[in-house]
C-alpha cells in the first residue's frame, strides 16, 4: 500500500485514468466510492485519500479539463425536498 505522503498512490491512479482513456482538456462527471482510494492509501483520512483523487484528476484532465462531481445529502431519503438557496 502506498504511503499518504508519497506519489506512488497519486501516480497509480493517474496511470488508471490515462489507462481509461482519460485525457487533457475532458469532460468527466465522476460518481463513486473514494474509500478505494483509502484502501491504496492504506488510510482511514478521507481528507487524504479525497485530496489525491483530485490531484490525479487535476494531472490528468490539465488546466482546460472540466470535472463534475455530484453533491448531496440523505434528506431526501427522509422526504426533506431540495433547497438551493
């Protein structure tokens, strides 16, 4: 397992995204379990294993590359609707 404070982690999943066929300057709508990522950590700090995917997404979509990635909570599972404000 790699170490939080080495590139072996962040470098094993810039070379899955590019194995994907991501690349620089893609549109890309992420929805997923980041708690892979805490098992190649070999951490439980969310804030770590979050950081390096967007470290490896940064490296591989570049600087003209769009990430989406959907927020929400579990209220609509309690039937509280939707307030953007």
């Amino acid at each position: 397992m790699a170490s939080p404070d080495s590139d072996v982690g962040r470098d094993a999943v810039v070379a899955a995204l590019r194995r994907s066929g991501l690349s620089n300057g893609d549109l890309v709508l992420v929805h997923s379990d980041a708690s892979v990522v805490l098992r190649l950590l070999g951490t439980e700090n969310w804030n770590e294993a979050l950081d390096l995917t967007w470290q490896a997404f940064d490296a591989v979509l570049g600087s003209k590359g769009t990430l989406v990635v959907p927020t929400f909570n579990w209220d609509f599972c309690r039937g509280v609707p939707y307030d953007a404000a």
